[in-house]
DNA sequence: AAGCCTCGCAACCGCCGAGGG
DNA sequence: GCCCTCGGCGGTTGCGAGGCT
C-alpha cells in the first residue's frame, strides 16, 4: 500500500497561497514558532497539508529570505559549491545567507547550468558527484533516474569521492532570539525559526556570539515581519562579500580533506 | 493586436533518513 | 529488526509575465 499523496484529503487547499493563508501561518508561527509540521495546519486554521505549510514558510514566508536578484559573487559561491557538493542545493543554499535551496536550484536549472553549458565549463564529472549516494538497492521503489544527468552515478568515482555530507545548516542574514514572554513558558518550539536539529541549534548558539558588524536594513526587515517582540543578534556574515565567500570555500575544502582522509 | 515562445519561480510529488514504538 | 510517522530534500510541473515575430 503506497502513501497517500500529500494533499489529497477532501477538502485541502492547493495552489498558490493567498495573503490570507499567509497571514494566518505568519501569525501563527510568530506566536507558537514551527514545529510539528502536521498538526501546524489545522491549529493555524489552514485548510493546507503541513507540507505544503513548511514549504511556504521555508521558501517564501521566513522574514530572512533574501528576494531579487543574484550577485556575481553568490552566482560565483554556487558555482563552486555545485562543483564540490553536486545538487545538494540544501547545502548549497545554507552557504548562501538568505537564499533557499529551491530559489538557487530555480536558478541553476534556468540559468546558471545553461550558462556554464554554453560555456563549455559544466562537465559531466562535476554535475554528478553526489556526496552520499542513496543505495541504489534498497528494497523501497526508486526514483526515476533516467533523463537528468545529476543523477547519472558513475560508481567508481563515488567510491572515490564519497564523503560524509555535513548536517545541512542554514546560516540566516541576521540571527535573532525570540524574546517574546512566553517563550521559555510554553513548548519550548518558541523562538526556533527553523525546525532544525540539535546540531542545527548547537551552530546557532555559536552564531549568536559572533561579532557585531550587522546590517541595520536587515534588522528593518525582520521587524517589519515579525514585529517588535525580536532582538537581533548581529553576526559577522556582512563582512566583505569576497572575504565570506573564500572562507565558506576554505571551509569546504577543508572539510573534504577530513573526510577523505577518514575515507583512507 | 494576436499568437507563440521562453523564462522565472512557486508549488507539488515522491523518495529518503531519522527516530520512536 | 520491522514498521510507521514525520521532516527534509531534490526533481519536476504548471502558470503567469514578458519578449518576440
């Protein structure tokens, strides 16, 4: 017996959200944080699939999404993190302050991977390495893998290339801490804007002591979603953009030297 | 002005892994 | 060890906007 499809029940929205259900799941995420996807619809009044919640949260709601248009130097920081970790736009895109994993695979597909096609710069090699390859064996159905070249797995060079994929974290534009009165009361999901794991939270912590050189227009921004009930911690992302982007490629690098050398 | 084409992007689909029972 | 649920991810689709003929 397969899943049912998300969505399918009787009843449930589907298609673009209107500002209405907008307004609903940004008031309800702001007083109760996320969490527990599934129930999240109805408690919010959403006649939605805790899905499709998620995703509009995670893509377009979340007050730190960065809208228009990509910079040379984040167009740069994707080519290279494509070329170390292939399509995994998650991690991708949690190196890219602001930018979600679908709008930068929006953004390969339609631009960028054309781009470098024409040319001559995407090379087979670096559009399939996969990091951690799913078992192709495994008894569940497989995805079908015939007609994107992403997925074309030449084995021998995973074998070679495989390495232990990070936790995928998403680094915000700014960081804050919910302050709001109830939050050490209730459920303790409070102030969490992002349903991330512990390692998740861990690296938040540590991000919240970074160093103070923010940016006042962001700190704007998320007031003007979220409202006054948010302190702001400024961190050391806005440093020049040349100086992120070569410490989030060094970082890569290093991390696939340890990781290789485990491999060995 | 109308029809067609291309592009951008929001949203959906289905699979996977983690975790709990 | 098996099964189930849930959150997350990557691939794909579909639609609207804008450009072109």
């Amino acid at each position: 017996m397969g899943r049912a499809p998300c969505c399918s029940k009787v009843g449930l929205h589907r298609g673009p959200w209107t500002s209405r259900e907008d307004a609903l799941l940004t008031s309800y995420i702001k007083n109760h944080g996320t969490g527990n996807w599934k129930t999240l619809p109805k408690r919010a009044g959403l006649l939605r699939c805790g899905k499709s919640c998620r995703l509009r949260w995670m893509n377009y709601i979340r007050p730190d999404i960065k809208r228009g248009n990509i910079s040379p130097e984040e167009e740069d920081l994707i080519i290279r993190l494509h070329s170390l970790l292939g399509n995994r736009w998650s991690l991708i895109a949690g190196r890219l302050p602001g930018r979600t994993d679908n709008e930068i695979k929006n953004y390969w597909n339609g631009h960028l991977s054309k781009k470098l096609k024409n040319q001559g710069l995407l090379v087979k090699e670096a559009v399939t390495r996969r990091l951690t390859p799913p078992d192709r064996n495994s008894k569940k159905k497989k995805k079908n893998i015939n007609n994107n070249e992403a997925k074309c797995i030449n084995t021998e060079n995973v074998k070679m290339n495989k390495i232990y994929a990070p936790k995928p974290t998403r680094i915000y534009p700014t960081y804050w801490n919910y302050v709001t009165e109830s939050n050490e009361e209730t459920e303790g999901t409070n102030g969490r804007l992002d349903s991330g794991d512990e390692s998740s939270s861990g690296n938040f912590q540590e991000i919240l002591s970074c160093s103070d050189n923010g940016e006042e227009a962001n700190l704007l921004d998320v007031n003007h979603y979220l409202g006054s009930d948010l302190e702001l911690v400024n961190c050391d992302f806005f440093l020049e953009d040349h100086e992120v982007l070569d410490r989030v490629y060094q970082e890569y690098l290093q991390l696939l030297n340890v990781e290789t050398d485990k491999e060995n």
